[in-house]
C-alpha cells in the first residue's frame, strides 16, 4: 500500500469519528433532555389549560350580562309626563295641563322578552360546555403531536445508531482494503443526512412543546409525554365518540336556537299588536278674573298599526325557524354518516399500524441485523446492507405515519361527534381564534327588554 493511500484511508478513518463522535454527542443530549423533561398526561394538561383559560373570566361575564338582561326584561315601560300651559299674560285666561301616560303591555311582549333572556342564560350555559370541550381537543391534538414527535425523534435516534453501526463496519472494510473510499463517504454522507433528520425531529419536539405549554402561559421545551406507540395508539376513539354522541351539544344548541327563534316570533306578535297607552291628569282653568276649574282627565290611546305591523320581521324570523329545523335533520344524517366513515378507516388503520409494529419492524431488524453480519464478515456486499438499512428505516417511517393518520382520524371523528369542525381545533393557534371568537360574541351580547 502507497504513502499516499495510507494517509487517505487516516484521513477518512479521522472524518468518520467524528461524524461518529457527533451521534455519540446527540445520543447524550438526547439522554440528557429525556433525564430532565417533565411527564405530562392528557389529564394533566387539559387541567393545566383549562385552570389558565378560567382566569379570561369568559364566562363570569356572559353570566353578569345574562343576569342583567332578565332584570331588564322585567322592567315596565316607563311613564311619560307631559305638562302645557297656555296664556302666560296677567290679562289673558290661562290653562294648565298636567298629565301621565303609561304604556300597558296587554300582549305580553314583556313575559315574551323574559323568555328570550332566561333563553339567553340557557345558551351561555350550553356554550360553556361546548366552549371546554373544544378547549379538551384543542388540548389533546397538540398533546398527540407531542407524544408523536417524541416517537419519531426516538425512531430517527435508533436510526442513527445503526447508520453508525453501518459506518463503523464499511469503514473496518475499507482499512482491510475491500472497499474503495467512495463506499465510505457514502455512508458518511448517509450518516451525516440522518443526524440532520436527528435535529430537525428535535426542533419539532422542542416547538410542539412549547405550542402546547403555550396554552397555559409558558414557553416549556421539558415536558415530555413519555408514551410507547401502543399505549398511544387512540383505542378509546370509539367510546369516546358515542360520549359525545350522547351528550350531543351541538344538537341542544340547535334546540336553543329553535326556542329562541320562536320566542323572537312571539316578541315581534307581541310587538305588532296595538298596546294601548293610559293617560290621566289634571287641567286647571285660570280667568283673568282669578277663578279657577279644576277639571280631572282620563283617556286612552291606541296606535293604529296600519302599516307596521312587524309582518316583514316576522316573516325573517319564520324562515330562520324552518331553516332551522330543516338542518337540523340535515345535519344528524350527513354527521352520522362520515362519522362511521372515519371509523371505519381508524379501524383499518389499526390493523395495519399492528402489522408494521408486529411483524414489519421485527423483520426488518432481524434482516438489517443479520445483513450488517454478513457483510462485516465479507458475505454480503454493501448494497446489501444499505437496501436493508433503507428498509428499516422506511418500515419505521411508516409506523409512525400511521399513527400520525390515527390521530387525525380519532380527532375528526370526535370533532364531529361535537358538531364541531375539525380545522375548528387541529390547528397550532386554534384556541386563541375560540377565544377571539367568544370576546366577540361576547361584545356582540343584546340587551333584551326594558323600557322605551
């Protein structure tokens, strides 16, 4: 062997330990964040999120509005005073007018408003509940990104050990002389490209992290979820489902809507009838000769509805209702249908995630194992081993696309099960849209009833 080739092989056998000593130094920071990282449950972040939401005091506000609103409901109309005089000259006779009017409410629109807001106190109690189990998927959607993104980061580590192990053994071949320096910057660029798919699962787990910490007011990169594939795998997806089917919030909102449209209906009757107006007072007549009469008056007044006769409103209004009731079997045909769709798919996903998990990966360590054997012991060639490699490591890939698949179905399908949209709570910034939202509906609030 030549000089030069000497110094070739020194100088690969240098740049492989330190691609070598690299991995070796990611392992012990992966040990180290493992070592230090918090285990967090589903149950203990929803607590944790929902603990920092209370203090927005949402809810304590809608109350104090609804509270307000049913006092208000309750008021009369107020009363008008009238006062006129005529004749202001010493000489000239002079008459004094003073009266009250009061409006009465023969038609009942003010019980009818008294319905519309206990009504409104009903759906701020319904929208709580609707309102905390967005908030629990919202939760639970960056939670599995987490628990996933911590598995991949571990799959890809695992990887690397073996791009490792393929690299140490291609290198003893290559100082044997059986191989040629491009085998081993092959497998160096190899090794090198995994160590770069190490750190991007890495800053992947570290922003996940800190996407769901963010939801309680920090920014942690230490908790960690801490979960192996199967006990991950969403298996409770399926009763899950018929919970939320059985409390089905998003049909008690729809019965909501249907009373309050029919209580608009009865306040725009109540409206469109002619209540009459009580007036009583007194006219005191004066001479300029000093006499006075003092005469009692009493009288009613009655609006002439002749033109409004709110017959448009309410004709707004019963096109509401009866869209109302039209969707509402719309929408109970079309949700159960896709959500026996997405099942049935999470059903067929589970059966292949165990065949991968079962049978694949096993396999396909036992043949990369036994390949890298061979091949350190001159019987198969390198192509052998990186066909073997790339096949673990795609069978690996592909058991944590499922799981990611899994988790995207589950998370539907209990949307759904909600009445809820999916996009509504699989997004990174998805409660803080629900909560612009609800300030809005919030400020969006009417005051209902009261006087004129």
């Amino acid at each position: 062997m030549s000089k030069n080739q000497i110094y070739q092989r020194l100088s690969v056998l240098k740049r492989s330990r330190a691609i070598i000593g690299s991995g070796l130094l990611l392992s012990a920071t992966f040990a180290s964040f493992t070592a230090n990282s918090q285990t967090l449950t589903l149950e203990q972040a929803v607590e944790q999120v929902s603990q920092y939401q209370a203090s927005q005091q949402f809810w304590e506000t809608q109350n104090r509005i609804n509270q307000s609103n049913i006092q208000q409901s309750k008021l009369f109309k107020n009363p008008e005073l009238s006062v006129e005089q005529t004749g202001f000259n010493s000489k000239d006779d002079k008459e004094l007018a003073i009266g009250i009017s009061q409006p009465l409410d023969i038609f009942g629109e003010r019980k009818a408003n008294q319905k519309l807001a206990n009504i409104a106190q009903d759906k701020t109690e319904l929208n709580q509940k609707i309102y905390q189990a967005k908030l629990q998927l919202v939760v639970k959607y960056l939670w599995s990104q987490l628990a996933i993104a911590e598995l991949e980061k571990s799959i890809i580590k695992e990887q690397l050990r073996v791009s490792e192990d393929n690299l140490n053994a291609i290198q003893k071949r290559f100082s044997a002389g059986s191989l040629a320096e491009v085998d081993v910057n092959r497998a160096r660029l190899s090794h090198a490209e995994n160590m770069r798919l190490y750190r991007q699962a890495d800053l992947q787990w570290q922003v996940v992290a800190h996407q769901l910490s963010n939801l309680w007011g920090v920014a942690d990169k230490t908790i960690s979820v801490n979960l192996t594939a199967q006990k991950l795998w969403p298996s409770a997806v399926h009763q899950q489902v018929q919970n939320y089917l059985a409390n089905n919030y998003m049909e008690k909102y729809r019965i909501i809507q249907v009373k309050e449209s029919e209580m608009t209906v009865n306040v725009l009757k109540a409206k469109a009838r002619p209540n009459p107006t009580v007036n009583a007072g007194v006219n005191q007549v004066r001479t300029a000769n000093t006499e006075s009469e003092n005469q009692f008056v009493v009288g009613v007044s009655v609006p002439l509805h002749i033109f409004d006769r709110q017959q448009y409103g309410l004709q707004i209004a019963k096109a509401k209702q009866e869209l109302l009731a039209r969707q509402q079997d719309f929408y109970l045909k079309q949700n159960a249908l896709q959500i026996g769709t997405l099942l049935t798919e999470l059903q067929g996903l589970n059966v292949q995630f165990k065949e991968v998990d079962q049978t694949q990966i096993p396999l396909a360590v036992q043949v990369q194992s036994k390949t890298l054997q061979g091949f350190t012991a001159g019987k198969f060639a390198l192509t052998d081993v990186q066909q073997a490699t790339l096949q673990l490591q795609d069978v690996r890939l592909r058991k944590i696309q499922l799981l990611k698949d899994a988790w995207q179905k589950a998370l539907e399908a209990e949307s759904m099960s909600l009445g809820i949209a999916p996009s509504e709570v699989m997004s990174k910034d998805a409660l803080a849209v629900i909560n612009q939202n609800l300030w809005q509906d919030i400020q969006a609030m009417p005051v209902i009833g009261g006087g004129n």
